[in-house]
C-alpha cells in the first residue's frame, strides 16, 4: 500500500526529472516533467506512485499495476504497462530507495523545546535542536545542529552527539561520543556498565569498574530495545554505517567495522572484534575474544566459539564453514527420522 501520509512526511508532489537523478537513472525522452507524489506497492500505486520490481515473481502484479513510473532491472522492463515509465537500474531495490527518501523524507528538527523537557547546566545545543517532551539532557552535555530528543529520552552527562543526531523516545545514552546522522530508535540503551565482574572464593561477585565509553561512527542506526555497553577499559565501537536491528546486544570492548549488520536478537560478548562487513543473521551469538574477519557472515541461530576468517560463510553450532553445516544439519535430520522409524511398532496383517 502506499505510505500514510498521516504518519509519513510528504515532499512532492516532484518531476520524475529529480526523482532519476537522485537514484543514478536515464529516463525515457519526454518523461522528465511528470509529476509524483508518493511511493507504493505494484498493487496499491495509483498514477502519481513510484513502484518498484524487485523479482520476477512479481511480473503478473506488475503487467495489471496502474503505478506511474516503476523501478526494475532491464530485464523485466518489457513487462511495463503502458503509460508507466520503466526506471532502469542495475539495483533496483536501491535506486527506489533513495526515490523513496525523496519523497518522504525523514523527520526534521524543529527547532523547538517542549516546556518539560530539563535541560542541565552547560550543555550546547546546537541550531535547530529540538527537544521533546519530558525529555533529560545533564549537564555538559554537546548536541550539533538539528538534532532531536524524543519524549522521555535521557541524554547523560558530557555525551557528545553529532549534527542531525536522531535519539527517539525512551532512549538513554550515557558515556557516549556520537558522530553524525546516528539514530538511535525508542528503548535504545547505549553507554550502560559492562558485564564485568571478580568473583571471590566464597562465591561473592565484586564489580569491576567500567571506565570506557561507546564510540558510535556517523550514520550508525540502532533498532529498538538494542542495548550497547560502554567499554570496561578499552572503548565501545560502532563502526561507520553499521546498523543494528531491534534487541540486539553488544558486549563491553566490542568494536566493529565500517557498514557491519547485526540482525535482531544476536548477541557479541565482550572484546570481540568484527571487520567491515560483516553480517551476523538473527539469534545468532559470538563469543567474547574472538576475531571475525571482514565480510564475514554467520548465519541465523549460530554459535561463534572461535575466530572467523575474512569473507568466511559460517553456520551451525559450534558455527562451521556454511556447507559444513548445512550437510551436517541434513545428516542430523536424517539421522532423526531413522531413529523415529525404528522406534515405530510393527503392524501385523491378518
């Protein structure tokens, strides 16, 4: 369906002329002055809608949409029905999303501040701030230019945020040094103590001091409820580009590269390092003092329990080269059934 506009901001309506150039498209000759409003699904777009084609699988929807204009691969631009205006880009996925931030761009700062928001002594706001609702900032603290503070959101002491810095509702972050374009989405909790503890003979846990703060690169994206420790000694850190999917967690001296993907409800202990790249699938887990090498990827519900080489596919648990696993899962299944069949009673016939 197409974006509400009671939710989503609206930029257009735009030519299709800027909407080409935003995602690196040659248009058709004479196409460049139509007008458009919004994107949708093949289904759901009108006239005035983006749509776009990402599989063939999609074709039938395509030949009946009364979409305007569709972003595809080449190879499926005969498939346009006509009055459409086939976008041709190698990634079509991409190109529609950089149309569709075009057209519905993200929340702007305001520049305003609600008169419950408690703003500290010494803290720099930079021009354009806007800080919402019951919203904390402490003192010393230093925002650049245009960023936001959600309602009930909890900047702490001498935390550094960047320009354009999105921290959403419920969020807390404390001990931080953030660069800029870093979202932080509601429940986020960033900068909080580390898993660090001494346990004595009798069995008592004493704390060990967390002295590190959380270093998050510019164009971090943190999901929800994702919780992100600072470091016990050493730093915290979010490499450029990262992003974070909802509940995930990230241990104390964790550090990853530029552009890494951490899908939701994975998990990386304590003073594991990842290059750029790297991909770890949903619910997997990586040990603490572990190196994953750049472009790695670990597969969904995996257990990392030793180093993973640069541009290694891992998969199972103890996590193994991916087609290892994968055998060695086929074989597990296998073996279930057999044992099942033989446990079955026979049945006599008259």
């Amino acid at each position: 369906m197409a974006a509400d506009f009671r939710f989503h901001a609206v930029a257009g309506p735009l030519p299709l002329r800027r909407l080409a150039e935003a995602a690196g498209i040659a248009l058709p000759e004479g196409t460049g002055e139509r007008l458009f409003s919004g994107v949708a699904t093949l289904q759901s777009a009108g006239p005035e809608d983006v749509s776009f084609l990402e599989s063939r699988r999609w074709l039938p929807s395509l030949r009946e949409s009364r979409a305007g204009a569709v972003v595809l691969a080449e190879a499926n631009a005969h498939a346009v029905p006509d009055g459409a205006v086939a976008l041709v880009a190698p990634a079509p996925v991409l190109a529609f999303a950089r149309i569709a931030t075009l057209l519905h761009p993200p929340q702007s700062a305001r520049g305003t501040r609600h008169p419950t928001a408690v703003v500290g002594e010494g803290v720099t706001l930079g021009e354009g701030c806007e800080i919402g609702p019951y919203a904390v900032v402490e003192d010393g603290a230093v925002l650049g230019a245009r960023c936001i503070i959600g309602p009930h959101a909890h900047v702490g002491a001498h935390v550094v945020l960047g320009a354009e810095c999105r921290v959403m509702s419920h969020v807390t972050v404390t001990h931080c040094i953030a660069g800029d374009r870093v979202t932080l989405n509601p429940g986020a909790r960033i900068g909080s103590e580390g898993f660090g503890f001494a346990t004595t003979r009798e069995g008592e846990h004493v704390t060990v001091p967390q002295l590190g703060r959380v270093i998050l690169g510019d164009d971090v994206e943190v999901g929800a409820n994702t919780c992100i420790d600072r470091g016990s000694g050493n730093d915290t850190v979010i490499g450029a580009g990262s992003r974070l999917d909802d509940l995930v967690m990230i241990g104390h001296n964790v550090r990853l590269g530029r552009g890494c993907v951490i899908v939701g409800q994975a998990g990386i202990s304590g003073s594991t390092t990842l290059g750029d790249f790297v991909v770890v699938a949903a619910q997997a887990g990586i040990s603490g003092h572990l190196n994953i090498g750049a472009k790695a990827r670990v597969g969904a519900k995996s257990g990392v329990i030793n180093d993973v080489p640069a541009g290694m596919d891992v998969f199972g648990f103890p996590a193994m080269p991916a087609r290892e696993g994968l055998r060695v899962a086929a074989a597990m299944r296998k073996l279930g059934r057999s044992k099942a069949a033989a446990r079955m009673p026979e049945t006599k016939s008259d």
